[in-house]
C-alpha cells in the first residue's frame, strides 16, 4: 500500500507544503465520527490515513509509515482534515519530544518491532 512513485507529492497535496495546524511526528491524531460516504470521495493517499486514524489514536508518523505516505504529504492531509471537522488533532498530547510519556510509548513501539 505505497503511493504510486509516478505521482509527485505536490500533486497529492496541491502544491501546499503547510497547514494551519501544527503537527509534530509524534503528534495524536483520530477520528471521532467515521463517516464512509466521506472515505469513498478521499482521494486513495487520503482515505487510507483516515480509514487508519479510525482505528485507534494514532502519531502522524505512525499513520505516514503504516500507510506509506510521506511525512508531508500525510501533514497536509490530515491537516485538511482536521479543518473539515474529520480529525481530531490532539496537538498537547506531549508537550515536548522529551515527554516521559512519549518516549514510554517510543520503547513499547520499538519492542513491538523486536
């Protein structure tokens, strides 16, 4: 499941490189309200990363890896969005990269890979 290597990632976004949304790679994103009539007219990029995010709460960069979207462009998708009131960004979830909290997670996710 790779975006298909022939499709430039300006093209997938639209030329933008930024969003109004601050979104670290540790960043928790999810869906509060999955809605399939909103999925089925996601471009394939997009409908992947929401149909993941529907999962379970998930970073940015675990989205981009499990769907095989660069950290771009998965930026400015999710950005999209979360300013249609389809994601919700937990952008306070850790206050820094050093939080306890998410370097606890980081550990768990490497032993999951062990």
């Amino acid at each position: 499941m790779t975006v298909n290597p022939w499709v430039r990632p300006y093209v997938l976004t639209g030329g933008r490189t930024r969003t109004r949304h601050r979104l670290f790679v540790h960043t928790l994103v999810s869906v509060p309200r999955y809605d399939a009539g909103y999925a089925t007219r996601l471009p394939p990029e997009a409908r992947r990363l929401y149909e993941r995010a529907n999962t379970a709460v998930q970073s940015v960069a675990e989205l981009s890896a499990h769907c095989g979207v660069s950290l771009g462009v998965t930026r400015v998708l999710l950005g999209d969005m979360a300013a249609r009131d389809r994601m919700v960004i937990n952008p306070g979830s850790y206050e820094s990269p050093y939080d306890p909290r998410l370097l606890k997670r980081v550990i768990d996710g490497l032993y999951e890979l062990a």
